[in-house]
C-alpha cells in the first residue's frame, strides 16, 4: 500500500505535464520558443519531475504526439479497411496519407515539434521511418512500382512530403487553405501518382 501514493503522484504529475506543454505548443509561435523550464513552471512541479517523467524535451514531445497519433497507427495496424492491412494498396496509400493529414492539421504544434526534433532534418526522426516503410510496402505491390527499380522507395518519399507539417503549417496557418480543400487536393495528387505509374 506505501507505495500506491508515489505512483498515483507520478501519474498526475505526468498528466498536469502534458497538459502544460501541450497548451504551451499552442500557443507559442514556433515550437523551439518552449523550453524544458517553461513546462514544469507551468505544471506547478519542479524541472527534476519533468526530466523523471519524460527524459528530455524530445522524449516529452514524443510522448504527446504518441498519444495523438496510437488511434491512427491501430487502424493500420490492426484495423478495418481503408486503413487496416487488409485494405487493396490502391486504397490503402491514399487512406494512410489522408489519416496522417488530417492528424497534422488537427496537432500542427505538435506536429511541427515532433518533426523539429530530428538532429538535423524531419527525415531522422523515427516515425518518418515507419510511414515511408509502410507506404513503401504498400506501393510496391501496385504494378510500376514495384520493379526492383526503387520506384516505390522514391514514391514513398514524395507522397509523404505532401504531408510534412511545415507544408501543412503553411498551406492551413499562413494561407488559410481549408481543411477539406486541402484533403481532396492530396486526394487528387495522390490518384494522379498512382495512376499514371500504374498505367506506364
């Protein structure tokens, strides 16, 4: 029983943490402007609670978008088409690029921070690396990608840089495209892709 109490203190310190940040990402203009000292003074605890529960700034970001991003990635995982494993590629790479979309928009400051925290590029951080080989996977089993060529490889890059926040960022935050808009132009680039590869 004695020890029921630090663990029930852990997990409100973790939670009043992520609150804390994540209101702080909102708010502040570029995700590198918010600073370890800033969450914990925000949360009420100290800068040591912080670093216990979460490590370091990269770890705490993580852990933030983790929680946005597990509905996503159990729909691909384990879910029902369109983004479930079972799903034809054809309709799979478009629903995957949709899903990741729309997460960017709905958690643009947390996704601009996630992407921020690769050492010198987005492309280091380790969730890129999940979705391009899942896309990858997936493109490789539509005909004109999948040649040994590297086509499917490149193909997985482009798509998803149509998806990188700091377009999104743009495109939503500083020239107002709309939500839908924006969704059924990625819906539309995407086809165009697949389509004219799996025709050549």
């Amino acid at each position: 029983m004695a020890d029921r109490k630090p663990r029930k203190d852990a997990a409100r310190n973790r939670a009043s943490l992520l609150a804390a940040a994540e209101e702080l990402f909102a708010s502040r203009a570029r995700p590198e402007d918010v600073t370890m000292s800033d969450v914990a003074a925000a949360a009420g605890v100290g800068k040591g609670t912080l670093f216990r529960a979460f490590g370091d700034r990269t770890g705490l970001i993580r852990a933030l978008y983790a929680a946005r991003l597990e509905p996503v990635e159990e729909a691909v995982t384990t879910g029902p088409p369109p983004l479930g494993p079972d799903t034809p590629p054809l309709e799979r790479v478009p629903a995957v690029l949709d899903a990741l979309l729309c997460l960017k928009i709905d958690n643009r400051h947390l996704a601009l921070a996630l992407e921020a925290t690769g050492s010198d590029s987005p492309y280091d951080a380790d969730h890129y690396d999940r979705w391009h080989a899942l896309l990858r996977g997936a493109l490789e089993q539509v005909p004109g990608f999948g040649g040994g060529d590297g086509s499917g490889d490149f193909a997985a890059h482009a798509l998803l840089a149509a998806v990188r926040a700091d377009l999104v960022e743009h495109l939503v935050g500083v020239r107002g495209v709309e939500r839908e808009r924006l969704r059924s132009q990625l819906a539309d680039f995407t086809a165009r892709v697949l389509g004219q590869r799996s025709e050549a």
